[in-house]
C-alpha cells in the first residue's frame, strides 16, 4: 500500500497541500516564525474554490499519467536500457555532470568570501549570492541531486562503486550547502522513488528506517542552522532543533495562508484579475529565456497577509495575481503534459524513471511554487535525456543476459 502510494503522482500533488493546510490551522501568528501575523478568513465559497483548483489539477494528472502509460516505449527500447551496463554509465554521465556544477560552484564562491568562515559565521545564505541566479555552468551543481540518489542505487544495487557513491553524497552536501537544503530534500524523494519503483520486492525494517529518518532530520537542522542561524539568534532563539521547527511552521504554512486568501478574494468578487490568452502564455516560459522584466507582475497584499521575506507563497496564488485565469489554465496544461511524461518513464525499467521522479518532485512543489517552466526541472530533464542517450550507446540485454517479456522481467544466467 504504502509503496503504491509513493509512486503515485497524485500523493505527491496532494500529500503536501494537505500538510501546508495541517500546518497553517494550528493555532498561532507570528510574522517572523509563522509567515503571517493575520490569519486567512478561510469562507466556506473560498474553501470550494482551492478545492475545485487542486480536484481538477489532480483529475489531469491522472489522465496525463494514463495517457503517457498507454503510449509507453517499445519493448526494444526497454529492453536495451535495462541492462547493468546502461545503469552504471547513466550514473556516470549525471556524475561528470555534478562534479563540473559543483567544482565551478566552489570557484565562484571562492573568487568572493571564504566558503569555511561564512559556514563558521552561519551565513551560509552568502555562499548561494555567490553563486547568482543566472543560467550557466554553475547551474550543473543541481545534478548531484539527482546523481547522488542514482549513484547509492547503482552502489547498491547494480554492482557500481562505492567510491563514486560516496563521491556523489559529498557533491550534494556542497550543493546544499550552495544552493538550499532543497536539493537534499529532492535527493531523498528521488531515491525513495528509485528504490520503491524498480525494487518492488524491497522490504523496509523499522531500525534502519529509523536512523535513516534521524540522520535526514539531522541534516536538515544542520543545513538550516548553518544559513539561518543569525535570523532566529535575533528573535532570541538559540537552539538548532527550535530553529528548524519554525522554519518548517513558516514554510509550511505560509503557502496555504496565501492560497486560501487569495481564494477568499476571488470568490467575493474582490480580487480581478485580466490577463489575455496570449500575455498569460508568458508563465510558462522557461525562466532562462526571460528578459529581467518579463510578463505581468501582480500582487495579493491587498487580499492576505504574509511574511515578505517569504517568496514562493503558492503557486496557485501567485499565478492568478500575476497571469489570472488564463495563467492557471497554463499551469494545468503543463501538469497535465508533465505527468504524461512521467507515465511515459514509468514504463521502462531502469534508472531512466529519473525523469519520473524530477516530475513528481515538480508536483510535490506545487502547493507553494510552479517548478515546471524553472531552469532547475528543465535542466534535470535535459540531464536525464543526456545520461540516457550515452547509457544507450553500447548497450546490449546480451550485456546480462536479461529477458525481457510483457508484465514481468526474469534474469537469465
């Protein structure tokens, strides 16, 4: 049950919206700790408006993994990318990919502060202003969140190298560290996604799960206190683990505070937007083809409070200020193709499904920010076709022996 679930995209839509709605109704504001210091009104018309949103996103995304199953690769396709050797040199390929990031990465950000005394000063959040935002090399670095998950399953699991294994888990914590505690979080989804999917027959103990749990934990109040600790020192909070219990309050719950708000102003009629067919186009251009200024630029202060140091307050909320109407329908649209695409890998039975989980990771991100036309997702895309290709080059079922048929897969030896 619970491994049918974490391969459907629904749960990944849906999980984190009714986690973001948990959060929010505990009781409680604060700018600085919750993200808002007025509550949404939450009306019953508002309520059935996010709602109808988020039940027609889910019906297209399960329409759209449909279609993309029914298409499905040729079984010679298949059949070629599920041998050992494709495995190992598609892990390769995202490998050299991270490594180049990474390395670049550590220059530029060597060029302008010393990486040791901003992480000793927990300013960790200097090192990624370092970086800057614009496309280029240095935006490689986010293949480790992807690599690292691969390279631990083909460790594990296809013969590969421990060493190369370890070598990717240190490029992610750079890139954490680089870039935000999201990458790591992403590198968690993936691997669950790899192992549940292409490991059906996997069983999970609850000691290993548990340290397993502990350590993500671990991390994750590290990666915080490391960026943030200066912010909650002045609010006179001390404490690492306290630290990251608000963060997680704010950036949970800030994102459904936005949403119903903004939900609550347009049932009432008080919150318009016009945008026309062609101008709300403009949402789902990829961020590194758009000028600095580009398409409309809306706001819903006016309508619900929340912190302003919090950026991606839903995408469903930010979409409709800045695009309106027409500006949601693209994003349907575009979950709607994007899980046709992961119902499409779903098909194959190899690390390609990487695709598949960068999809459910775009959805998973839903609730607080539309990912989908982000360098970020594009770019990990790319990598996945790439390490695709090169994985296919060479690449024989001879290579192991494996035989394929419809419905199940027997190894011969």
């Amino acid at each position: 049950m619970i491994k049918r679930l974490l391969t459907n995209p629904l749960f990944y839509l849906l999980a984190p919206v009714f986690v973001s709605a948990l959060v929010w109704s505990v009781p409680g504001t604060s700018n600085q700790l919750r993200g808002f210091d007025q509550r949404a009104e939450g009306s019953f018309e508002g309520w059935v408006l996010l709602c109808c949103f988020y039940l027609v996103a889910a019906t297209l995304v399960w329409i759209g993994f449909r279609l993309g199953v029914m298409a499905g690769p040729s079984e010679r396709l298949v059949e070629a990318a599920s041998t050992e050797r494709f495995d190992r040199r598609f892990s390769l390929t995202l490998t050299v990919f991270a490594t180049i990031g990474v390395l670049y990465s550590v220059y530029l950000v060597q060029q302008q502060t010393n990486i040791f005394d901003a992480l000793s000063a927990t300013q960790g959040n200097q090192l990624k202003e370092s970086i800057g935002g614009s496309a280029g090399i240095a935006t490689l670095r986010y293949t480790a969140a992807i690599a690292a998950p691969v390279a631990l399953y083909v460790w594990r699991f296809r013969h590969g190298r421990a060493s190369l294994a370890i070598w990717n888990v240190l490029l992610l914590v750079m890139s954490a560290l680089f870039s935000s505690r999201l990458s790591f979080i992403m590198a968690v989804v993936v691997l669950i996604f790899i192992v549940i999917t292409l490991r059906r027959d996997i069983k999970f103990k609850a000691v290993p799960l548990a340290l397993a749990g502990a350590a993500i934990f671990g991390a994750l109040v590290a990666f915080n206190y490391y960026r943030n600790a200066g912010f909650y020192e002045n609010l006179g909070i001390t404490d690492p683990v306290s630290m990251n219990f608000y963060q997680v309050a704010a950036y949970l719950g800030a994102p459904f505070q936005a949403s119903l708000g903004v939900a609550d102003g347009i049932a009432n009629g008080g919150f318009t937007k016009s945008v026309d067919v062609v101008s709300a186009a403009a949402i789902v251009v990829p961020t590194f083809l758009r000028p600095e200024r580009f398409g409309s630029f809306g706001s819903f202060d006016n309508f619900v409070q929340v912190a302003p140091n919090l950026t991606t307050n839903s995408a469903f909320a930010d979409t409709y200020a800045d695009y309106g109407w027409w500006g949601l329908f693209y994003v349907l649209a575009t979950v709607f193709l994007a899980s046709a695409l992961a119902g499409y890998a779903s098909r194959f039975r190899s690390l390609v499904i990487v695709a598949g989980a960068v999809v459910a990771y775009g959805l998973a991100e839903m609730w607080r920010i539309f990912l989908f036309p982000q360098g970020l997702v594009l770019y990990l895309l790319i990598a996945v076709l790439a390490a695709t290709l090169f994985g296919l080059i060479g690449s024989s079922p001879r290579v192991d022996a494996r035989i394929v048929t419809k419905g199940s897969y027997q190894l011969a030896r």
